[in-house]
C-alpha cells in the first residue's frame, strides 16, 4: 500500500497508519472501491466521518478543542459493540443467499 507499519504483538500482525494524508488518500479510497460488510462497514462510516470531522477542523477555530473531542467520542460510542443501529445504507451492495438466488 505503501504506507503504515506492520508489527507484532503476540501472535498477531497490526497494521497502523499513523499519517493523516495515508488515511484520506489510501486507506479511505480503498475501502470505497472495495467496502466491507455487514456492521464493519458502519463503523467504517463512523470512522470516516470522524476523520474527516477531525481532518476538517483541526486548524480552524469553527470548534473548540472540547466539542470537537466531544463530537468524535459519540461517534465512536456507535462502533463495534456500542451499536444500537444496524441499518445499512440503500446503496450498500447486500451479498445474502435472496441475493444470489437472484443473480442465478
């Protein structure tokens, strides 16, 4: 990808990208060309707004340092486990056995 570190813990490999310009031009176009399922794919909805609301609004004085903190964390609270909401937006590519049965 060009881009990130690979490392170990345990017996795991973590893939981190810690440069914000890697997110917006690599990361985040790849997971538009290529999006993920099911409730993966709303934290990725999540995260990307984060981001961009963060990227966005780091060097403008438009938010204090505490809403905007305060804004990222409610978004993370609707990730992962936190999810009460599991709708998928009408355009997400839905891959489920109606769905095949269709294209057969």
């Amino acid at each position: 990808m060009g881009c990130g570190r690979i490392s170990t813990d345990r017996n795991t490999l973590v893939f981190t990208i810690s440069k914000l310009k890697d997110i917006e031009t690599i990361l985040i176009p790849l997971f538009e060309q290529f999006p993920l399922n099911t409730t993966k794919y709303l934290d990725y909805l999540s995260f990307k707004k984060a981001f961009f609301f963060m990227f966005i609004n780091r060097n403008t004085y438009s938010l204090n340092r505490d809403n905007l903190y305060s804004s990222i964390l409610q978004l993370k609270n609707t990730m992962n486990n936190s999810r009460v909401t599991f709708d998928l937006p009408e355009n997400h590519i839905r891959i489920t056995n109606n769905y095949l049965v269709g294209l057969l």
